[in-house]
C-alpha cells in the first residue's frame, strides 16, 4: 500500500469514528474551500463556456482534422 493510501484510509477511518462537530464542520469547510479554489470562474468565463456548449449543440463547431485541413491549404497559399 502506497503513502497516498495509507493517509486516506488513516483519514476515512479518524472522519468515521469522529463524535467532535467542530472537527468534522472545519474539514468540510476545508474541503469546500479547496474544491471551491479549482473551479472558481468569473461570470465571463461562465458565459463563454455556455456560449460555446450552445454552438456544440446546435452543430456550430469545426472538427480537429477539418481546422488542420484549412490550415495547410491556407499556407499553400502563402
């Protein structure tokens, strides 16, 4: 068993027996935070990102493949 694991399995096994409300109310709020801290985005960012799932939906996008493709003729032309 890996170090990784080991402080899991030790943390699960502290959560679970815990009785002290304190305790357990400050790892959420730790928790919480951390989760908050990773994904946090701006209002901006929020709009773009449903702008974009919107094109996706309604077929509004151009593959990988199609994008390279238009590329390399563009530079032929150069």
């Amino acid at each position: 068993m890996d170090a990784t694991t080991q402080i899991k399995n030790n943390l699960i096994s502290r959560i679970r027996d815990s009785k002290d409300l304190s305790f357990l109310k400050a790892l959420q709020t730790i928790f919480d935070s951390s989760e908050k801290g990773l994904y946090q985005l701006s209002s901006e960012q929020e709009s773009s990102i449903s702008i974009g799932r919107n094109q996706i939906e309604n077929g509004q996008f151009s593959t990988n493949e199609s994008v390279i493709s238009e590329m390399k003729e563009w530079l032929k032309e150069k």
